[in-house]
C-alpha cells in the first residue's frame, strides 16, 4: 500500500476533525465487535483497542460478532467477550448477544451474573421480528436490571416497527438503541417512539444523509456515536458526527453528549440527559455540484463491498469528473479536497491491502459533500425552500 499517498490525502479531514472536536470530549463508541463472523470478518483485542486509539476513544461497549460458533444461544462468543472486556483495562463494556430460538432470558441472566452489561439482539442475523411476546421476559430482565438493549435495525430488514414498538412501548423504562440510524424504519420508529424516555439511535450508517435525517427526527440528546468495527472504524465515524454536529447546528455541551457524554450516563448507570427539540429542519440545503460529487461517490463503496471493482472505478471517476470545475464557487476547497481524496483512492482501489483505506477516502469525501454549509443562515435557507415549495404547489 502507498502509505503517503494514503497520508496526504487524509490530512486534510484529520486536521477538521482536531478543529470540530470540543476541548476534553469523551468519544464512547457505542457499536463494536470482537471475534469472528461467518462472513469471515473478524477482530481481535489488540485491533479493537488500536481502532479506539486512532479515533481518541477511551471506551466502547463490544459484542459478538455472528460467530460460527454461537451455538447454542451465543455461550461461547458471550463468554470470550466478557473475558476480552476484563482483559481492557475497563475501556470495553461487554454485551451479551441473545438468539431469540435458544434460550434468551437463561442466557441473559448467565451472562449479567458473568459481567455483562448489556443485550444486543440481531434481528436478521438471526431471523425474527419482534410481533409476538417472545422478547417480553428478555425485555423486562433488562428493564429491571437497568440494562441497555442494542436491537440491529440497518439494512436486510423486513418491516418491524410496528411490532419493535408495541414491544418497546410495553417497557417504558428499557433503554434501547437502535443501531445504524434504524434506517429499516427510521420514520415510523422516530415519530412513534418519540414519546418512550429511553430509545436512542446509533450514528453507524454508511450514507450520511441517514444520520443528517436523524437530527431533523430526533433530539440530539438521543443519538450516539457508534462506528460498527470491523465494518467501519471509530476515526472515519468521527468525522462524520462531527461534520453533521456541525450541520445541525450543535454546540459544544449537545457535541459532547453525542461524541460519548450521552453514553456515559448510560454505562455509568446514571439518568440519560434531558432533551430538546430536534436541531434541525426538515430540508437539506446542498450546492448542485456537491450534490453530483455526493451521488456518484456514494456508489462506490457498495460496489467495492459487493466485489463489483469494474462499477466502484467507474463510479469514481464520474465522482473525480464533477470535482474538476473551472467555476467551482463557493465549492471550490471542498472540491479540492475532495477531488485529490478520490484520485488518491482510485489508486488504492487497485491494491487489495489498500481497499480499506480507499473505502475510508471515499466516505470522508461523501461525509464533506453532504455537510457543506451555505454561507446563508439556516431560517433563510428554509424559508426560500418552504417559499418554492408553495410556489410549485400553487
């Protein structure tokens, strides 16, 4: 891999991510894993730790991953978890993952008394919605053991939120966390959970704008850093949440709280922060040609996750096309920016130990192209988009 091609082309969004990070913020991811999957993914201690370092994370909550080796109902993986968390020097907080078909509630109970902390449940991995009263015993333990519940709700989903919130609402003092922005149902869960105390949303997505949306549908006080590893890393996850914090319109204090004061409060096992209104409005305002850079970009990173290299170069290069403008606007350093991070990954993408890194280029360019604010303040820029909208409706 070239290491200073890499290094060159990230500079840039490591020294906004210095400039955006408030004074003394603890970062907490709320979303990763160790072991092994049967995808053939896998991440050790020493790899989870050494991905926490390059973020500036000091603690994390951690489960397994879909081990090969799960059965039955996750003993063996749960048990190398916990032991991997008391091998961290209290930076790990250890989950115990539960299959719905083998024992949930036994399992739950033998894995609080080893030392875990929390449930998560993975309702595609292991095939199951939430309509009947399976999960009711699973979800009362964990209300009465003030244990936090984190629930997949990302892509490969059938529609569930109407049973996940029938649940939720039938245990009012269970903390849940949604993870990857419940993109599965993000509208139905946001607007019908709103009123249950103690549903937050984790920021693990690939697209940002699903984490952009989250801060027009929910308080701030409720979504939390989480970056998915082995999948995504905690660094790149960074840029994000600060880039859309930024966006939103947040201060340092609601920075905070999402970087990882939100989620101390949690693991800590003290009350979760009040809430406001949600930050943001309902429109995205986004220059035409970042909005060309953000559409093309953001195709590449599925077509080299789905092994389509053919596709990921050719979307790459449209996305590195509408980077080069000889009229760039206000755009202009984004575009650089974000051109020379595109050129560099294009090079990558043909080194197989450089995909990641590519992959890492490829998000920070989609994560600038979809934050970039306009110089006009936010009640102006809504206000001439409700004043188009009335005028195309009249």
């Amino acid at each position: 891999m070239d290491q200073s091609l890499y290094e060159d082309a990230l500079a840039p969004f490591l020294a906004e991510t210095e400039q955006l990070r408030p004074a003394d913020a603890e970062v907490i991811d709320a979303h990763t894993h160790l072991g092994l999957d049967e995808d053939g993914r896998s991440l050790t201690l020493e790899q989870l730790l050494a991905l926490l370092d390059a973020a500036g994370a000091r603690r994390a909550c951690v489960f397994p991953l879909h081990d090969p080796d799960r059965r039955p109902g996750y003993r063996v993986p749960n048990d190398r978890v916990i032991a991997w968390a008391g091998e961290s020097d209290g930076r790990l907080v250890p989950f115990c993952r539960l299959d719905p078909l083998e024992d949930p509630l036994g399992e739950a109970e033998r894995c609080f008394g080893a030392g875990a902390r929390g449930i998560k449940l993975h309702p595609r991995a292991q095939d199951f919605v939430f309509d009947g009263g399976e999960m009711d015993d699973v979800f009362s333990f964990a209300e009465n053991g003030r244990l936090p519940i984190l629930i997949h709700a990302g892509r490969g989903l059938p529609p569930l939120a109407d049973g996940l919130v029938d649940l939720a609402l039938r245990h009012p003092g269970a903390v849940l966390i949604l993870a990857h922005g419940a993109i599965c149902d993000q509208g139905i869960l946001a607007t019908r959970l709103a009123e249950h105390p103690g549903v937050l949303y984790d920021i693990s997505c690939f697209f940002p704008l699903d984490v952009i949306e989250l801060f027009a549908r929910v308080p701030a006080e409720r979504i939390v850093f989480a970056s998915d590893p082995p999948y995504g890393a905690p660094a790149t996850t960074l840029y994000l949440a600060l880039r859309v914090a930024r966006q939103a319109g947040l201060d340092e204090n609601a920075t905070r709280a999402l970087l990882g004061g939100t989620m101390a409060a949690l693991i800590d096992r003290k009350d979760l922060p009040a809430t406001s209104a949600p930050r943001r409005g309902s429109s995205i305002t986004l220059s035409g040609r970042l909005a060309r850079v953000y559409g093309y970009a953001s195709l590449v990173g599925p077509a080299l996750f789905g092994g389509i290299f053919d596709q990921a170069g050719a979307m790459l290069d449209m996305a590195i096309a509408a980077c080069r403008d000889p009229d760039p606007g206000r755009d202009g350093e984004a575009l650089e920016v974000i051109g020379a991070a595109l050129t560099a990954a294009k090079t990558l993408i043909a080194d197989d130990d450089a995909r990641r890194a590519a992959i890492d280029l490829v998000y920070r360019s989609i994560v600038r192209a979809a934050t970039e604010l306009s110089d006009r303040p936010v009640d102006e820029r809504e206000r001439d988009a409700a004043e188009a909208g009335a005028a195309l409706r009249g």
